[in-house]
C-alpha cells in the first residue's frame, strides 16, 4: 500500500489535551484511529490514550500480516477498549469511569473500513467531493436522522451523547465498508474541536483544493480563530491513499510479514503507573467481550446514556 499522511492536535483553550491520534501498519494494512477524552469524567487524556492503546495493541496481535476480518477486527477492539477503560477505573477506584469518544479505520490493501463511537468523525473525499461521514451518537444528530425539527423552545445540546466508552452501558459500535479505494481518495478524522466550528463545506473546500499538508493545519487554525478563547481541543488525522504498487510516499513495501510500525505511543502520564496489556490480559478482555456481547442479545437492552461532554 502506498499512502501519506498529516495531523495534527492542538490543546485550544482548555487546560490540557484530552486528544489523542495515531496509526499503526503492517505490510498489508494500516489502521488509523482518533479519541477524544471526555471532560466531565475523570481522566479523558488516559481514556484517549488508553482507547488508542488498546486498538494498536490488538492490531498488532491480529494483522498478520492482514486482518482476517477488518469489520469484526474493528467492532472487538473498540469493545475491548472499552472494556479496559472499566479495569482501569476499578482498579484506581475510581467513583466515575474515565470516557472517551473513537473513530478508526483500518485500509488493507485497496479496502477501506471504519468505525466509530461518539462523536469523533471520519470524511471522505473522492475527486473532490465529500462522498461520506460518520453520523455523531448525540441526541442532536439523531434527531436531524429521523428528520425531526425542534419544537418551540426545544434544544439540543450538541455535546450530549447516548454513548461512549467507558460508560456503564456496552458501547453503540457504528461501522460501515469495505468501500474500494481509488487512487487519490482522501480520509479526514478528527475530533469535535475542529467539526463543531468549522462547517462541512469549508472542510470539503479545503480538502478538495489543497494538499492534505496544507489542508489540515488551516483547518485547524480556522478552528482555533473560531472556537475562540475557550476553543476546544482540535485534532486531526488525514490520509490520502496513493494505491499500491513502487514506493512514492509512505509505504508499507519495505515491511516483513511481521513487520509493525506504530507512532501510538504507551501509556505514560508524569509519575503515574502505566496501565500496560499482556497476552493473557488481551485474551480475558476477548472473553469478556464476547461474554457481554452474548448476554446483550439475551437481554436485548438498549445501551445507557452517557454524560454530556462537557
């Protein structure tokens, strides 16, 4: 696969980052993943973390150097993601989980996948048209799907989701694909800090008219002007696929069938004790997610509602 990349993630004007982005790729398939830490719980910056972790963890456990199943691979690991966002409230003891939002993609070969839970986004644009985004889990988004206006004196507030990882609830996984790439094809995640003051159309514009290295910093800057003194965090991660074939911009060509490249980084914060996985952890949260995921069709209950955001 030959492809390239840009991102991006500013901290706004909030305290700290609760952002976090990265990708990971073997010699047949990349995955590329965004989380935005929830304020208004414990710890968003290690929930992000964490979520992404946790994905290149897996990732690097299945891609072998291609997934068997990149739709099933995507709805485990975001499950098991969330399931270690639990472990590592209970054994902090903490009173309230740390959240976060994810979107991840996996490309192998000329194939295009992804997933999402939260409010985090993917776009794609194919010669120079927004053909697709994900559809944010908020009470606000649902309500424009089932064609629903406000009544008089009825808002919404954008930042309220129904769900996330990390909340008591087994998470709503959205997933869509496989979509053949072509050729020039690009693919935009990014947080809530960057969509929530920048339009679909100026996002389009930008992306269809300008390389994504001089795309998404503007981007980003337009986000910040904005978004003002109390600008969100604004992350982005893009990715244009070139096809595959002779090396020209990054390139998975070089690598073995074991090869693994990552720029998601482990778990570290200041003094705190990193939150590590191991094989057998990997294999009781498989477990664990296919237990709960068996006892959900059983029960056939709807997922609990998260918190606001903010």
């Amino acid at each position: 696969m030959r492809f390239s990349t840009y991102q991006v993630s500013r901290k706004g004007g909030r305290e700290k980052n609760e952002d976090r982005m990265g990708y990971c790729y073997t010699r047949e398939a990349g995955l590329f993943a965004l989380a935005d830490g929830m304020g208004g719980h414990p710890e968003g910056e290690v929930a992000a973390q964490l979520a992404l972790q946790t994905l290149a963890a897996m990732f690097q456990r299945e891609a072998a150097p291609a997934l068997a199943s990149p739709e099933q691979f995507l709805q485990d690991a975001i499950q098991i993601a969330h399931q270690q966002l639990l472990r590592y409230g209970a054994q902090k003891g903490l009173t309230d989980t740390p959240r976060t939002t994810v979107i991840a993609c996996i490309i192998q070969g000329r194939t295009a996948y992804w997933a999402h839970c939260g409010d985090s986004r993917l776009y794609m644009l194919r010669a120079g048209k927004l053909v697709m985004r994900t559809r944010d889990h908020s009470y606000l988004e649902l309500q424009a799907a089932l064609g629903r206006s406000p009544q008089p004196g009825e808002t919404f507030n954008r930042n309220v989701l129904f769900t996330c990882l990390g909340s008591p609830g087994r998470p709503m996984i959205d997933s869509f694909g496989p979509l053949q790439l072509e050729p020039g094809d690009r693919l935009m995640l990014c947080s809530d800090g960057l969509w929530g003051t920048v339009s679909d159309e100026a996002i389009t514009l930008q992306l269809a008219t300008r390389s994504i290295t001089d795309a998404v910093p503007e981007l980003v800057e337009h986000a910040l002007r904005n978004g003002g003194p109390r600008c969100d965090n604004v992350t982005v991660l893009a990715v244009e696929w070139e096809g595959v074939g002779e090396p020209e911009v990054d390139s998975t060509q070089g690598l073995s069938d074991q090869g693994f490249a990552s720029t998601i980084q482990s778990l570290g914060f200041g003094n705190e004790r990193h939150f590590e996985m191991d094989e057998a952890e990997i294999q009781r949260s498989v477990r664990e997610v296919q237990d709960a995921i068996k006892q959900a069709h059983e029960r056939g209950k709807p997922p609990a509602p998260a918190k606001p955001k903010n």
